[in-house]
C-alpha cells in the first residue's frame, strides 16, 4: 500500500490517503474499513438523464463520492472489497443520502476517515505500508488425488486451486489404471502451478505431501517441462523446494510453515509467526495449564492481573459490527501492550489464524500461572457462538 | 429369537465399547458403558453359536448336484450380455414378468434383444405355452424339505450366477441368526430393499417339493391361492421372489466348508511384511513358479535381489524401486479352513490412513516385528508403528492378532530374543485391550520360508519350538459373525473403469447383502445406481453377504458421483448424513493438548476427511464413564471424553450403538493418530456455524 498523506488530530480523528498497489492492500483495507467510518473514492455511477423529447437513457459516469460505510464485503477469492454506505457528500450525479457501493480498485486512491484512530487500526495501516513484510510464496500441499495450490503472503493464503480426484487403487496383477491416474493428477496440478504461481513475484513454490509424491510429482514435472520445454519452470527450478508434510489438506500447511528448511531458505514469514506462537500456547497448555488461557473472559482475566506474556488474537475480532465490541478487544491489545506484553495479531486468512478463530478467536501465554478461574468463563464463548 | 438376536448383537458391541474405548489406558480396569444395563444377557447370548457353519448340510456335493443341471456354465461377457437384454426387457414389461422367464427367452433367442422380448410377450398374453426345451434349460430347484434349517437347504447349480433361483423360505425357521424380522428399525431390517419378499417367502413355508422349476412355480402358485391369493396372483408373487434368498445362499455358500475372513497385515515398515505374506501365497501354491522366477531375476536387476517375495505384494513400480509398501495390497488365498482376504498394509508412518482403511475391513490381523537385535527395539519404541498400528487395530474393532516374530533367521533362531519379544509385547498388547487368548504369537522367517506354512526344518528352532506354523495360526482365526440381516452397506475403497458398460466399485460389505439387479443409493451424494454385477476376486457372483470384499459393477450413475468413502447403502434405509456430529473419544498419547478449535483428519471406513473439533462437551471416568467435568478448557493424553466434531462436508456416519463397524472413527493430527472414538450422536445441521 502507498501512503498519499496522513492526517490524523491529537484525538486520534483525521483522514489517510492511500493507493492499493496488491491483491493483499484489498485484505488490508477490508481490515481498516470499518461500520462507521467515511470513505472517498472515484467510483462508476450509472445516471439516468432525461432527452427533451421524455426518452431516458442512462449512461456510465466516473465520480468521486464520499460515503459512510454500512458494511464491507470481501471476496478472498477474487481479492475484491466492497464497501456499501450513504452518500455524504451531494454531488452532480448523486443525491445525498442516496446508497452507493464502491468497489475499491487496485491503483486508485481512496481516503479513510475515521473519529478514532486506534491501535490496531494504526498497526495495521503501518504494516500494510512496509514493504519490506513482503515474502510471497507458493505452496502445493498434495497427498495422492488430493492438491491445493495456495498463495501465501505475509497476511493472506490463498488455495488458488484445489485439485482433487480420484485415482484407481492398484489392484492386483494391474496397475494401469492406477499409473494412468496418477498421471492425469499430475497433469491437472501442473496446469494449476502454470495458470496461478507468478515466477517473477514469488520467491520460492514448496511442494509438501506426505510419502514419496512430491518427489515423484518434481521429477514428473521436469520431465514434462525439458519435453515439452517449458522455460517458466526450467528457469525457476532453484525456487522449488520439496517439504515433508502429513497429509494434502489445507491445514497441513501449518507444518509446512515451521518446517526449518523454508525458515532457513526464505526470509521468517508473518504466518510462520503466527505457528510459533500457537504452538508456544499448546505447548504451554501442556506444560503449565494455568499459564494458557482461551476465551475472550479468561484472557481478559489475565490482562486486568497484568499477567499476558503474549497475547494472541485473530483480525476478525476487530471487524465487529458494533463499535463496542472492537473497542473491548482493542482496549484488551493496548491494556497488555501497557503491561509490556506482546500482541500477535493473527490473520484470519492463514490456516493458524482460522485455528484460532476456532478457538474463541483469543488466547494468552501468561507470565505468571494463575488458578483456572472458577465460574466457567469458557461457558460464555460457547455460548457466543451458538 | 429374532428379538434375541439383535440384543445379542448389540450386547457384543457393547462388550467391545470397553476395550474399544478403554482399552488404551494405561490402568487396566475396565469400565461400566452406559449400556451395561444389557451386559447380563450376555453370557447366554453369546453361547448362541453362529449360525451353524460347518455343520450346515454337511455332506451336500454341489457337483453331484449340478450333474442334473443342463445349462452350460456363462462366462462374463455372455453374462454381461444376458444383464443388458434384461435391463432393456425389463424397461419394456416392467416388473411384472419373472425374470427367470425373460432369462430363458434370452437364452433361447441367443442374446438377441428383440426376438426375447417377442417370446416374453407372446408367452405372457397366451398363457402357458411354454416350448419344450424351455423346462431343459431352466434351472433347477430342489427343496430338501426338513424342520430344521440344516437339513434343509435350497440347492441349484452353484456357481452359476444370473440364473434365477426360485426359493420359498422353509419353514418354522429355528435358526435364530436367520429368523426373518418383522420389526421397523435399524436392528432388525431383513436384507433386502425389498422386504416384501421376505413376507411372501414365509407365506409358501414348508414347500416340500423336489420338482423342477416349471412344477415349482405351479405349486407356488397352488399354495399361494390357499393362502387367499387371488388366481393371477402367481406371476406377480414370483417377480417378487425373484431376489435369491439370502439366508439360503450364505447357508449355502458356509455349507461349501471353508470360512472367509479379512486378515490384515500390519508392523513397522520393514518388518518385512510384504515378503512375509508373499512367500506364504508362493508357499500355498497361489503364486506360480514362472512368476516368481520373474520376480527373482527382474528384483535382482534392481539390485533389491531380497524383496523378490515382497514383489508378489508390492506391485506398482514405485513400490518396487523403492522397497516399500504405498497403499494397501489385496488378495484371496486359502488355508486349510478358512478363505482369507488378504490386506497387505504399508508399515512406512506417512501411510498409516491406507493402513486405517486396510484395517477398518480386517476381522483379524497378524502383526509382523522384526526379531533382528535392535530393529525390534526401533520399531517398538516411541516413533515407531509397532504400537501406534496395534493401538489402530484394536480401536478399528479387531480383536484376533497373530504375533509374527519374524527374521528370526538374523538372531539364530534364539529362544531367549523370542521369550524377550513375547514377553514385552504380551504386556502391552494386554494394556493395549487384546484379550490374552486371543492373542498367539510364532516365531518364523519370511525370507527364508521357515515355519510359515511347514513345520520347521531348521534344526535351531524345531528342537524348541513346536507350535503351530503362521498358516495353521490363520486356520485358527474365527470368523466374526456377519450382519446379513441388515441393511445393505458397503464402503467405497476404491473405483475403477471395468470392462463394460458402467463402472466398478471395490469396497468391503459392512452388513447386509446385495445381489445383481439390486438397486443401491450412493450416499452422502444421494444417487441411486444399479447393481449389474458383483464379483470377488475376479469370480463373478450374484449374491455377495456382509464381510466380503467385493466389487460391483455399477449403472445408472457417473462415475464423477461417488468418491472413495462413498457408501453404498439399501435405498430404503440409507446411512445418515451430517456435517457434524459427537463421539466418545479415547485420547492416544499426544504431546499436545487438545482443544476446541484443533484441525483434525477424520478417519472413518476409507474415507479420510478435515474437520475440526468444534468443542469438548466433557470429560468422562474412564472407568465408569461418569462425567467428571463438563466443557473441558482441554484434553491431555489418554483422557476419556465427548467431543463434538464439524466438517466442512457431509459424510456418512452410523451411530456405534446402531451398528459398531460403521460407528467407529479415529483422529489424527500432523501425521499422529490423537483420539480413536465411537459415534454417538449425529447433529442434524450445523446450528449457526461459528467462522
Ligand atoms: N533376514 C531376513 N530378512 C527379511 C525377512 N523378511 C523380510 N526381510 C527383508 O526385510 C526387507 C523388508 O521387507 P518387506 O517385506 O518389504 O517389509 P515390509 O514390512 O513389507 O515393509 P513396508 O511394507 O514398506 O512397511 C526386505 O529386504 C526383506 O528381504 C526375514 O525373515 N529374514
Ligand atoms: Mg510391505
């Protein structure tokens, strides 16, 4: 992300400008834009205009427009946002008040008002600004039938194609069909790494699968690629690398992550971060219980005994609907900050983040044990979600 | 009876629960299942023997028999041709002609379609005048009247599928294990989509005849109108008995002598497994000596001259050039008394969830350990399969293991390394849940052939050891009790492109049965599809029971719309269907604690599915199964408990108390297995989802 200019007042209140210049700028944006806010933008209106003669027709018109934001809306997919709000500002083509949803763009500015900046907010919005975060990878993670083709960059993994078919068992006394299955397998998740990895952006494609398939899958496609000369993977053959992993579904990137071969080749990601710290919480709950705690209420708990070491929470707490609801989970970032604690703001988009989601979405190493709390503070979260 | 039939069956899952659930534990008390109110009733239900295998018509010759039968033999593909005649004909008349009729005319036209359907009609609307040489060519039934169920058995050519068999129940049926259920419910369901043929059998009871087909079908029709069936009743009661009698043909098919039973072969990688069981099948004379000349020269090539045995087993091209089993290998042998299918499972630890499915379909198991110093110890030892496969199996319902102490050529055939091993394993197989009776052990040699299925020659180990060789251990596997009486199921564990028409489905029947011209329901997808054939080991059937593992060609359906985890289910009681669900779980010796949230494989049949633990409903005693503590921030190893799990898909599940081979799952996590459990109970939709 670009940052045009930054204005912001002493009471946290202002506006910053900036251009989306990636797909990931979009998840950053979804995550700073929030009910509430003001955003401007140049956006396409439809107007209908009025001949002399009573006709109408309508044509497509480029406008700027100001709007408060009602809702957002995210499509992973496509990497698209959509934000959805009332005019504020009358303009020629639309009337105040009038709905219009804008679909940021990629290379377009747009300005962000907000009444408070907070934390997060600003910790986000530096983050989208650092470049230096940037490490973008690729990833097969396959088993036998079974491949996702995902795009991991520091805040977002994408499965940008999952392949998955099924292929004969080998029976006895013929394998063909087995073999032949394979094959077309291996054919499909070729086509997915050539139609959906760009070479000139990552730096490195892991090929991760339990057993000997990713062996058998690199040299099959180098085969392939010296018959059939495709220089896109014969120049890009140092960025491949074969992992070890338990199965082809997409939480086995998790392990794929933390294996220490892509640590020591490509530069710590924010999502190998994040499977640091969720293994150091599990870790601990082994070890200690009292010194691991889950749940919005027991975390709290925690944070008011100034007990946090780290805090863990996923970005979607702060998406909240209600104004009320972010401020709690904001005051509870700045409370453990305060008490030199540290905040790791997992992304919901990779596989760690969405384990944490699973789990109430936040949860704490803490310094010091402190006895389970009595009242079944757990019992609310599950209610929550009910 | 019949009622004591199905508490008996449940009374032996619950029997089971304990050591399913429990028996992982480290203490060995066992506990009390909620279902141990039933446990009384046990111990005389259990004496009640299966269904009288063996003695069942002992001295019936099905080839005397057969002398009378005039019909040549078909062979697959006339066979193939007579189904696709059927099918369209039966599109034509509908079902109100016998099949038996239309398989005739079919014959008699020889496979030409139209001509057939000619002959049907015609023979339809002039009655009776069926040519003579129709009574030749029909095949014959004899009825060997008799009070008791073993005296009296349904006898037509055997081996002789697609000819229809008209079967009338006998009567009074004492057996308890085929006594017809009238009764709704899971439990109880008759065998067939169709349960009015088990009605109208037991209309015609006590038909004591030995005529040919043609008189048969008179005097069916004679008994049926004493029974207030209208005159024109004949031909519709007999379209509906055009199904083979189950009962009868699984009598039939125990009376031929030999016992099936799934083995399942399981150890370390390396244990050496694959050889093991392939110098048995060279032994046994189910590998020929060309083959297996082959096999020496071609390994030796490889320079992996000591795997030639193994290659009987391994045998794509991977396996081979690598020296290490993938996916699980299967094949048909027999022993003395028992018709084994065999599954030859991968020992390698990122193989394991082919090993769960190999082992979802076992009723017993050998376990191979390697003898040689230090190899034993390995595999053993934490990180190594020995046990975490044991731990599997007995989880997955297998309760028969044979011990192969195997290479014990490397240790000199020492009875001290043999007593050492024995020892170890028999005190955690014991914590593991294996009753120590059921449990044997024999030392032997897969590479060198010692003792697998000849006494041994080798002086080292005759001169202590005297027991029985591995294949007399396979002769003393018993073979489980098979719910035939149940609704159909069968698991997908493979699909492939057959010869015709269609496609072909491999699986393992977990109840039920199913026959040519059945119609199935695949689920959790929901489409039906017909069964056109059915074969096991390449021999083409036309009944296939609960416990075989058979494949079956299948129509009417995409190949696209089934996977490997499908169920192929009766139609009127199909399996259920969720996407989420709670079970009671055991936890595996995990480093990690277990918390809501936990991203999981889910294991269950041949299926291997992501969810996720959507939380921990309680913490259970283990031995008393009383909730300790309600909503459990976690769960640490070997803990007891009610999870609720979620998945992004539907999948067929069966609660455990409703049927215990198709209610058991197993979890696994970062290539461990962390929980094996029992469903007991499935959600219907997912109540507002959390994301
Ligand atoms: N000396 C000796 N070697 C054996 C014996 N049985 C097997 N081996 C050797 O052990 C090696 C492994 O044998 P396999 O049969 O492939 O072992 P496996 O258990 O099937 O292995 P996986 O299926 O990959 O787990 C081969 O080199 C065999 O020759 C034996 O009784 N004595
Ligand atoms: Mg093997």
């Amino acid at each position: 992300m670009k940052l045009v200019s930054k204005d912001i007042d002493k009471n946290s209140a202002g506006g910053v400008t900036m251009i989306p210049e990636e797909a990931e700028d979009m998840w950053h944006a979804y995550n700073l834009i929030t009910h509430g806010d003001s955003l401007r933008s140049t956006t396409i209106r439809k107007v209908q205009t009025e001949t002399a003669t009573g006709s109408t027709s309508s044509s497509k018109v480029r406008t700027t427009l100001t709007i408060t934001v009602e809702s957002t809306d995210f499509d992973t997919q496509a990497c698209v946002l959509r934000v959805k709000g009332r005019n504020i500002q009358e303009n020629q083509y639309v009337k105040l008040g009038a709905y219009h949803t804008l679909d940021l763009e990629l290379n377009r500015k747009f300005t962000l008002g907000k009444p408070e900046w907070d934390s997060v907010a600003l910790d986000r919005l530096d983050q989208a600004c650092d470049v230096t975060q940037h490490a973008d990878l690729a990833a097969v993670v396959m088993q036998e039938g079974l491949a996702h083709v995902c795009l991991v960059t520091s805040s977002m993994t994408l499965v940008r194609a999952k392949i998955d078919v099924s292929i004969p068992r080998k029976r006895k006394g013929s394998c063909s069909q087995h073999d032949k299955g394979i094959t077309r397998f291996y054919d499909q998740v070729i086509q997915a790494v050539l139609r959906h990895i760009n070479f000139d952006i990552v730096k490195g494609v892991l090929i991760a699968s339990p057993g000997f398939v990713k062996d058998q899958f690199y040299e099959y496609m180098f085969q392939q690629a010296i018959k059939l000369d495709n220089r896109t993977l014969i120049d890009n053959k140092s960025k491949f690398v074969l992992i070890h992993s338990s199965s082809g579904f997409k939480h086995a990137l998790k392990e794929v992550l933390q294996d220490p071969s892509v640590s020591a080749r490509l530069a710590d990601t924010k999502a190998l971060g994040e499977a640091r710290a969720l293994d150091d919480f599990y870790s601990m709950l082994q070890n200690d219980p009292n010194r691991a705690f889950y749940g919005l209420k027991h975390v709290e708990l925690a944070a008011e005994a100034q007990a946090v070491e780290v805090l863990l929470v996923s970005d979607d707490l702060f998406r909240a609907q209600e104004v009320s609801t972010r401020r709690r989970y904001v005051q509870l970032v700045d409370g453990v900050r305060e008490s030199c604690g540290d905040v790791k703001v997992f992304s919901s988009l990779h596989v760690t983040g969405e384990q944490l989601g699973q789990l109430s979405g936040v949860a704490a190493i803490l310094r010091f044990p402190i006895p389970e709390p009595e009242s079944d503070g757990d019992d609310s979260d599950s209610t929550d979600e009910n | 009876m019949s009622r004591h039939r199905a508490v008996r069956t449940m009374n032996y899952d619950d029997e089971y629960d304990f050591d399913d659930v429990y028996g992982h534990s480290v203490e060995d008390d066992y506990c009390v299942s909620p279902g141990t109110d039933q446990i009384p009733e046990e111990d005389e239900t259990m004496g009640d023997k299966p269904e009288g295998k063996g003695s069942y018509d002992e001295d019936y010759d099905p080839l005397k028999d057969s002398s009378n039968f005039q019909r040549p033999p078909l062979n697959p593909i006339d066979e193939a041709r007579l189904n696709s005649c059927l099918e369209e004909m039966r599109n034509i008349v509908g079902e109100t002609t016998p099949e038996h009729l239309m398989i005739d005319a079919v014959l008699r036209s020889d496979f030409n379609y139209e001509k057939a359907l000619n002959d049907v009609l015609n023979s339809q609307s002039g009655k009776t005048t069926e040519p003579k040489s129709d009574i030749a060519c029909r095949p014959k039934i004899f009825m060997i009247g008799g009070d008791e169920p073993n005296e009296g058995s349904v006898v037509t050519a055997p081996q002789e599928p697609q000819v229809t068999r008209m079967t009338f129940s006998t009567g009074n049926q004492t057996n308890s294990g085929f006594t017809p259920e009238k009764n709704s419910g899971m439990d109880v369901e008759t065998e067939s989509s169709n349960p009015a043929c088990r009605d109208l059998g037991d209309s015609f009871a006590s038909l004591d005849v030995k005529k040919s087909a043609s008189q048969a079908k008179l005097d069916a029709g004679d008994s049926g109108s004493s029974n207030n069936t209208p005159k024109k009743a004949p031909f519709l009661l007999k379209t509906k008995l055009e199904r083979l009698d189950v009962k009868k043909e699984y009598a039939k098919r125990q009376a031929d002598g030999k016992d099936f039973i799934n083995l399942v072969v399981i150890g370390h990688v390396d244990a050496g497994k694959s050889t093991l069981m392939g110098h048995v099948l060279y032994q046994l004379g189910f590998v020929n000596k060309r083959t297996m000349h082959k096999y020496e020269q071609e390994s030796k090539k490889l320079g992996k001259a000591s795997f030639a045995y193994a290659w009987v087993l391994d045998e794509t091209e991977e396996e081979r050039s690598r020296g290490v089993t993938m996916d699980v290998a299967q094949t048909r042998f027999q022993t003395n008394t028992k018709v084994v299918t065999l599954l030859d499972a991968p020992g390698h630890k990122d193989f394991i969830p082919n090993m769960i499915t190999g082992a979802a379909q076992a009723d017993c198991a050998i376990l191979v350990v390697n003898a040689t110093r230090g190899e034993f110890e390995t595999g053993f030892d934490a990180g190594g399969q020995t046990r975490e496969h044991a731990m599997l199996i007995r989880s997955l319902g297998v309760s028969q293991l044979m011990v192969a102490v195997n290479k014990m050529d490397t240790v000199d055939w020492s009875q001290l390394r043999y007593k050492e091993i024995t020892t170890k394993l028999a005190a955690f197989l014991k914590q593991t849940g294996f009753k120590e009776s059921d449990v044997s052990y024999v030392p032997c040699s897969g590479l060198s052939g010692e003792n697998l299925c000849h006494a041994p020659k080798d002086t080292q180990l005759s001169k202590w050891y005297t027991g029985p060789t591995l294949a007399e251990g396979i002769d003393r596997f018993r073979s489980p009790d098979r719910m035939i009486d149940r609704a159909f199921r069968m698991c997908v564990g493979d699909i492939f492109k057959g010869m015709g028409s269609g496609f072909s489905v491999a699986g393992t029947i977990q109840a039920g049965s199913v026959q040519v011209g059945d119609r199935l329901v695949i689920m959790p997808q929901g489409d039906i599809c017909n069964v056109k054939g059915i074969a096991i080991d390449e021999a083409p059937l036309s009944i296939a029971f609960a416990g075989d593992n058979a494949v079956l060609t299948i129509t009417g359906s995409d190949m696209n719309n089934i996977g490997v985890g499908s169920i192929l289910c009766d139609p009127m009681l199909p399996i259920k269907v969720t996407s989420r669900f709670r079970a009671r779980v055991v936890i595996f010796n995990i480093d990690v604690p277990i918390t809501k949230g936990f991203p999981v494989v889910l294991h269950y049949q041949s299926l291997n599915e992501p969810a996720h633990i959507h939380r921990l409903i309680s913490q259970l005693n283990k031995s008393n199964g009383e909730i300790l503590k309600k909503k459990p921030r976690c769960l640490t190893k070997n803990m007891n408990a009610v999870i609720e799990l979620s998945l992004s898909r539907t999948v067929c599940l069966e609660l455990h108390k409703d049927c215990k081979e198709l209610g058991r799952i197993m979890l696994r996590y970062a290539g461990h297995t962390i929980a094996a459990g029992l469903v007991t109970e499935i959600l219907d939709k997912p109540s507002s989802k959390t994301e």
